[in-house]
C-alpha cells in the first residue's frame, strides 16, 4: 500500500510539474518582437515578455495623437493569449484626451514565429473607467491582424 501510494504521489508531481514547463516553453517560444499588419494596413510593433508584459507601438499615433501603448498578456489556449493593452490620447492642445484600451486575442503557430487574430479597441473619456471595460458604451474598433516575428 505503502508503494501504490509513493507511485501515485510520484506520478502527481511529475503530471503538475510538466503542466508548468509546458507554459514555460509556451511563453520561451513567443517573447520576442512581432511586426503586425492590420486589416486596414496600418502596422505595429509588439513586444512580448516572458513574465507576461506586453509593449505596442503604432504606425498611427502620429495621425491620430495617442502614445505607446503597455500592458500584459496571459495564455487562454493552445498557443493562444489574450493582451491587453493601455495608452493615452491626446486633443490639439496636448491635453489628456482619453484613456485606450485595446483587448487582443492572439493564437501563434506552433513555432511562436508567426501570428493571427483580432482585437478590441475602446477609448474611455472621464469618468469612464478603463479598469472596467463595460463603462465604456460606445461602439468599439474592431480589427484582424497577422504578424511575424523579427529574427537575426
């Protein structure tokens, strides 16, 4: 008894353990920066991060007066995570604007090297919170969106 017992609590470790490194290679296959082309050809650069940051930048933001956006990502799937993103955008006047909120579903190839999916963005003017999307009644900017990794 003493043995089934030492076996199945083995067993149990090694099953826990390899769930964990399975993530770990999950999140070792996509760190990195992707170049995205969105649906309306406008481009980005993303920066994924092993622990779960997330960084933007945006062909656009000159056009339309936002920043760099920062946020986080978790894993939802096989090879599939959701980000979430935050910046700010700015009037004429240099003035704060709104508060963005871009929300991504992202499914990568098996390799982490290239990537597809769509994303949310909804602007959160005051007293809108951010924090809670649901305060934001306005219709949201949808898109579709494929990337590749930057290799040496």
């Amino acid at each position: 008894m003493k043995k089934l017992f030492i076996v199945t609590l083995s067993f149990l470790v090694l099953s826990f353990s390899g769930n964990t490194f399975a993530g770990q290679d999950f999140s070792e296959k996509i760190v990195g920066t992707y170049l995205i082309t969105e649906n309306s050809g406008n481009q980005r650069i993303w920066t994924f991060f092993q622990d779960g940051n997330f960084l933007s930048t945006s062909s656009v933001q000159p056009r339309f007066g936002f920043n760099d956006q920062q946020g986080s990502w978790k894993k939802t799937g096989k090879n599939e995570i959701q980000g979430v993103l935050l910046n700010f955008g700015f009037k004429k006047d240099n003035s704060l604007d709104y508060t963005g909120r871009l929300t991504a579903t992202i499914k990568f190839n098996k390799d982490g090297k290239t990537l597809e999916g769509q994303y949310s963005l909804r602007k959160y003017e005051s007293p809108e919170d951010p924090m809670k999307p649901k305060t934001d009644a306005a219709k949201p900017i949808l898109s579709t969106f494929k990337g590749q990794r930057l290799s040496h």
